[in-house]
C-alpha cells in the first residue's frame, strides 16, 4: 500500500511538472495574442462614465468566462476526435488576426472621416443625459465580448497546438490553466488601465508636491500609454498571426530559419520576428483585399 501510494504521488508529481512546463511555454506563445486582447479591450471598454467603467469591465469580463467555458471543451473535442483539425485551425487564425491588423490601419489611414465620425458620435452618445446609458454600454460589452471571443479562441488554439500529443489530463489541465491567467490578468490590467485618469486626479489633488507631481505625470502620460497599447497590439497582430503561418507551411518555416540563422544572437531573432511580421502584413492585405471585393460584388447586385 505504501509503495502504491508513492507510486501515485510520483505520478501526480510528474503530471504537475509537465503542466507547469507547457504552461509556461503555451503562455509564451500567446503573449503576443495577450497583447492584443488587453490592448483591444482597454480600448473597447473605454469612453464609458467614470463611475460605470469598472462594472463595465466586470460584465466583459463574466462574458470572457463563458467564452473559455465554450472554447475549452470544444478544443478537448478536436484534440481527441479531431487533431488534424488542430494546425489548419491555427492557419485560420493566423490569417484572420493578419487581416484584423490589415483593416484596423485601413479604417484607421484610408477612413480617417468616417473613423472621426464614429467617435464624435459615440461622445456625444455618452455626454447626452438622454440617451440610454445602459443601452451604450450593453454595446460596448456586447462589442468586447465579441471581440473576446475571437482572440480567446486564437489563444486556446495555439495552447492545443502546444499541449498536442499530451495525455488528455494534462491538456485539460493546461487548457484551464491558460485560459484562467489569460482572463484574469488581462481584466485586471485593463481595470488598472481605465482608472489610471482616476488615480492621477486623486494624487494631482493631495497635499503633497510629490503627490501632485506623480499625478499631473499619470494624467499626462495615460493616453500616451492608450496609444502605445494600440500601436503595440497591432504589432501583435502581425507577429502573432504570421508567425502561425509561416509555422504552418514547414518549407517557409525552414527557408526563413536558414536565412536567419547566420545573423545570430538579437539581430536573427528581429530578423525573424521580422519576416514573421512581413509574412503577416502579406497575408493580411491578400485577405483584406478578397474581402473587399465579395464586399462590393454583393453591392453590384
């Protein structure tokens, strides 16, 4: 009985090492992907009261719940039933955050009216004490959670795509794993994010100069810090989303190594990450362009 116990810890003991590992390495996978969510949903989430911010951020986060109580059976699913399922998936991804990327800088450069429109419009919404306040918001968590879905959906795959292969508890186990650190820290930092303007007004206003300094810096630096998400979940965007293409056609993967490689050190990893980006700039214009096009064909009927 004694041995047979040992035997069982030692199991267990294995079974949490091995999920320790590829938790780590499904969560470098999906820091690009993380950034793009938080980057996304900070600015999804933002523009609404300051008094309701927080239970805004609180209702998409509930939403990010069920979305991984969607999400994780469904990749359990395909990982027993269907693994050859797993890396076409990945490409879909890929390609769809690729174009995502395309068509933010599209409407952001070649709409700049209507993109202004868009945001004079959704100010005046809030500032107008006749209109619905809560039917804003349900919009804007409605929006969020949507968009949630689609970046949750990316991370979990390329969690499977990491934990493939492994016994069904440990996928379980990492899958959960991944998909409980990614929401609560991502809703977290976005709380933190949105109530930034609130706390450097709090500390402009103390008795202190110091305090009054570091909250004239916060007010002052809190866009700058909107923007530089916004700029690096875009990034993101292409990194993440040509990365899992250019590993997805093992031949590119090599070539793109191959010429990498002899740089060496920090400059062959720009270089890759690079190309990776570039793939994905590709990728995503080609799509973006295809979409168009059904777009206006529908039009001409």
């Amino acid at each position: 009985m004694a041995s047979s116990l040992l035997l069982l810890l030692d199991d267990i003991a294995t079974v949490l090492d091995d999920v320790s590992v590829l938790t780590k390495v499904a969560a470098k996978k999906t820091a690009g992907v993380l950034g793009d969510d938080l980057a996304l949903n900070a600015q999804q989430v933002s523009g609404v009261k300051a008094n309701r911010e927080l239970p805004v951020v609180w209702a998409v986060c509930k939403g990010s719940f069920v979305n991984k109580a969607i999400l994780v059976p469904a990749a359990l699913a395909i990982g027993s039933w269907l693994p050859w399922l797993v890396t076409p998936l990945l490409m879909v991804g890929g390609a769809f955050l690729c174009f995502e990327g395309c068509e933010k800088l599209a409407h952001k450069f070649l709409h700049k009216e209507e993109h202004a429109q868009d945001t004079a419009r959704h100010e005046q919404a809030v500032a107008d004490e006749r209109v619905d306040i809560a039917a804003v918001e349900k919009q804007k968590v409605k929006g969020a959670v949507r968009t949630d879905f689609i970046l949750s959906a990316e991370i979990i795959a390329i969690t499977l795509g990491t934990v493939q292969g492994q016994p069904f508890l440990t996928q379980l186990t990492v899958l959960v794993g991944i998909a409980l650190i990614m929401t609560v820290g991502v809703y977290g930092l976005v709380a933190g994010i949105v109530k930034l303007d609130d706390a450097g007004l709090y500390l402009s206003q103390r008795q202190g100069a110091g305090s009054r300094a570091i909250g004239r810096a916060i007010l002052a630096a809190a866009p700058w810090l909107m923007k530089g998400l916004s700029i690096a979940g875009t990034a993101a965007m292409f990194l993440v989303g040509g990365g899992i293409l250019v590993h997805g056609v093992p031949a590119l993967a090599h070539a793109l190594e191959a010429w990498a490689a002899p740089l060496g050190g920090l400059l062959g990893a720009l270089a890759s990450m690079g190309a990776n980006a570039a793939v994905g700039i590709v990728a995503g214009s080609i799509v973006l362009a295809g979409v168009e096009l059904v777009k206006r064909a529908r039009r001409t009927r």
